[in-house]
C-alpha cells in the first residue's frame, strides 16, 4: 500500500518484480478533467473533482481512477435535486 499527494493523472508509472510473469509494468495515468453541476434549490452550482484515489492491480492489468467532489449545502441539503458530471479526456 502506497500513498502518494497530489497526484492529478498524466504521472509516469513503473512497477517493478509485482508478478511472477512480468519484471516491469510501465504506463502513464489517464489525464482526465471532471466537472459537475449541482442543482440546489433551482440553483446551479459548479464545482470541480479531484483525483482521490488510483488502485492498481498489476497482476491483471487493471487501474481504477476515483475523484471526489464536494460542495456547501448546509441546510439546503434536502433541496438538491441533481448532479451532472462531463468529463473531458486530456491525455490517455
């Protein structure tokens, strides 16, 4: 378990001796851009996502990227009513 700050996607990655069948895995994280929309009240508000948490399972070849996003709804938050989210590939 490695823990890392900061990370925003587009970081180079290496992996060295994790499985029996592969001394290197090497790639480059998604660079991805996501916003939402939040609708309060008849409100829209606009907020943006942070990368959160990278999970990676060398042995078969998977990567799982989560942002988290968050906005004030003290007292409202009964009246929101949806959440969009778009996203925006900047690098693969």
């Amino acid at each position: 378990d490695q823990q890392i700050r900061g990370l925003t996607g587009g970081e180079d990655v290496r992996l060295y001796h994790l499985t029996p069948d592969r001394t290197e895995l090497a790639f480059r994280l998604p660079q991805l851009d996501f916003s939402f929309k939040t609708r309060i009240n008849d409100t829209m508000k606009q907020h943006q996502g942070s990368l959160q948490t990278v999970v990676i399972e060398p042995d078969i070849l998977k990567l799982m990227m989560v942002w988290q996003t968050g906005i004030d709804c003290q007292d409202v938050d009964h009246l929101v009513e949806t959440t969009r989210i778009d996203h925006e590939v900047i690098r693969l």
